[in-house]
C-alpha cells in the first residue's frame, strides 16, 4: 500500500481520478473491512456522502457510496423503518475503525442473520451508479451513460467487491420495522442437533426471521437462538407454537424484552463471540446438513452457525486451513481476517473464465482491486 490517498467528494472528480489512474487503486469506503490491496494506491468514497432521495411511503432510498451505514439506519428509524437484510457491523472482531458505508456493504453484498428469509442486501438493491476501470460513469437507471445492454448490473456489482467498478450510488428498498421481536432459546445442543432445530424451524409455516447456534455463547455454553418477528398478536402465537414444534429437542425459553433480543441477534451479526481472539477468522457456507461435519474435522474452539447452519463462522491458528476439509462439499470460505491463505475460495474453472471475462470488460486495464478475488 502505498501513502497516497486518492479521495474524490463528487463522481466526476471520481471517474477523473479512475481515468487518469496509471497504476493499481485499492478501493475503500469507510476502511473497515481491512482488504487493503498492496502496493496500490487508495481510493475512498467516504467523499461521496448524503441520502440523496428517501421516499417513505414508497419504501425507497437512493444514497451516495460513501454515507455511512449509521447515518441511514439512524434516518430510516426515524419512520420506523430498516435495512431489512441488517448488515453486519465486523469492526470489533477484524480491529479495524472508521465508519462502514452503504456503497462497501454493496459491493460486500454484505448481508445479516435476516438474510436466511429475508434474502441478500442484493435482493433490496434497486439501481447502482458507479465508474468502471475506464473512468467511466455507469448508471442502470434513467439516463445510461456507457452501453451496458444485456448486463444485470445490481447483481454484477453485489458481491464484486469493487473489483469491477466504483460504485458512486446505490438505490435500495426499505422495509418498516416489525412491531415486535421475540426468540426462543435452546440451550446444550449439539451442532448436529442444533441444525436440526434450527431447519424444523426454517421449514414451519411460523415465518422464522434468524437462525443461529452458537457452540460456546455469552454464559460459555452452546445455545440455539430462532427469532420471529412481526405484530405483537401474531408474534406471541407463532413463538408459542413454535416452542410446542421444538419441545422434542429440550427446554425451550423464550425471551420477548427488546434490548435482549436485539442485543442477542447484534452479538451473532456482528460475531462478537470472537473478539480479542487469536487466529484466523473464516467466513464458511455450506449446506446446513454438512456444517456439522465440517466443523468437527476442523476442530475449532468455537464455531457460530448463522443462517440455519448455511454460513459458519470460526477463528482457527493460522496452519489450518478449513477448505482442506470441504473436498467434495458445495460450498466456499473467505480468510475475514489473518494471513498465510488466499482470502478467496478458488473458483471452478468454468467460472474464472467468466469472472475474467467480466473483469477484462468493465476493467480492462486491471487497476481495481488486482488480485483481491484472484
């Protein structure tokens, strides 16, 4: 990484410095994510900041990349509305500061516990401006810029982790925010067992809104945490028919005070079970049905399961890579924090291709984010 900082308050001044780039850019909003590129010049977008359109009663929202993700939660609520997919706030656990922003949760596609029924931050994205690796401004809405025709550019963009533009603006739909939360707990339950629970759950008709188990939780031992969410009415119902449904897996409490529930479910968003803890942090998914599995050949000390069992988080010594047990499991896992492994599952072969082709079109000089993806 190199001292420069290249840091544009508005899009042209960003399509400018994108343009008359001669060498590698690491692209960063707020700079909380630590995937700094080496031996690249920095680009922030934290320059680029303010709600520019908010319509409440249409459920709408257009911001600039660099607005930080605390300044629309605090606007939303406000009107009693959210970010459904509730993105995760990983400060704490990768020991970084600044502030997160809308345009990294974007490109991170970076998606909460909600996520498992709610759907992906992808899933609320309505339009995306951005500047491609020619300097030029790119928009999938109104007035099109650069001939873009047959590109899906949300899903191009969600999850590309600026490697094939800068995004300048994300529009995206908002939801109110539910009248009520509550959660029922299980307490000692095997992984296997608690990815049971935590599917019968998914699979009832009770509108389950987060799934998680944590192997070691807030009192050191394993817990299994299942929220719904919605009116007080129809919360209060569906947690007591839940309870009945689960009753076979062991005593199931539920808990209904706000602060607990909502601190509960911001202690597994944000992993803060592994905060101040050595070794390197591994974001996994796989298939509900073969986390457990996986986890037990890889032996950590403690695992948290997000999204019924479909995403595992663990923090492992640096010697032990977990994609050596995922050989013939669908699946990938992302190095969140350490050194000594490629961050990114490698692709299949079919894919890389593509994933190059893409790359060579909206980037084709190579100066976003090298290297970051492979």
């Amino acid at each position: 990484m190199t001292s420069d900082i290249l840091s544009p308050q508005s899009e042209a001044e960003l399509a400018e410095a994108v343009a008359a780039a001669n060498a590698p850019l690491s692209i960063q909003g707020g700079g909380t994510q630590g995937m700094e590129i080496a031996n690249a010049t920095r680009l922030s977008t934290a320059g680029l900041n303010g709600v520019t359109l908010y319509e409440p009663g249409a459920l709408t929202l257009v911001a600039k990349a660099g607005t930080p993700v605390a300044d629309i939660s605090d606007m939303l609520a406000k009107k009693n509305q959210r970010l459904a997919f509730d993105p995760r706030d990983l400060r704490g656990v990768l020991g970084t500061k600044g502030a997160p922003t809308i345009g990294a949760v974007a490109a991170m596609n970076n998606s909460g516990p909600a996520r498992v029924t709610a759907g992906a931050c992808r899933d609320f994205m309505l339009g995306v401006r951005f500047v491609d690796g020619s300097g030029d401004i790119v928009s999938n809405g109104g007035r099109v810029m650069k001939n873009v025709t047959g590109y899906d550019l949300v899903k191009l963009m969600s999850g590309s982790h600026g490697t094939l533009g800068v995004l300048t603006e994300v529009s995206l739909k908002v939801l109110p925010t539910p009248e009520m939360a509550g959660v029922l707990l299980l307490n000692g339950l095997s992984d296997a067992d608690a990815v049971a629970a935590m599917s019968a759950a998914l699979g009832s008709p009770y509108e389950v809104t987060g799934a998680a188990h944590a192997q070691s939780g807030v009192d050191a031992h394993p817990v299994t945490m299942i929220r719904i969410e919605g009116f007080e009415e129809s919360v209060t119902y569906r947690l007591a028919q839940l309870k009945e449904l689960l009753g076979h897996f062991g005593d199931v409490a539920i808990a209904t005070d706000p602060a607990r529930t909502k601190a509960g479910w911001a202690w597994v968003r944000d992993c803060t079970v592994f905060e101040g803890k050595e070794g390197n942090l591994w974001r996994v998914s796989v298939k509900p049905s073969d986390a457990p599995g996986m986890v037990a050949k890889v032996a950590p000390e403690n695992a948290l399961f997000d999204w019924g069992g479909g995403l595992v988080w663990m923090v492992l010594p640096e010697s032990v890579d977990p994609r050596a047990q995922m050989e013939g499991l669908q699946g990938h896992a992302t190095l969140m924090r350490g050194e000594g492994h490629v961050r990114f599952h490698p692709e299949a072969p079919g894919v890389a291709k593509l994933t190059q082709s893409l790359r060579k079109k909206f980037d084709p000089r190579g100066i976003l984010n090298p290297g970051l993806m492979g």
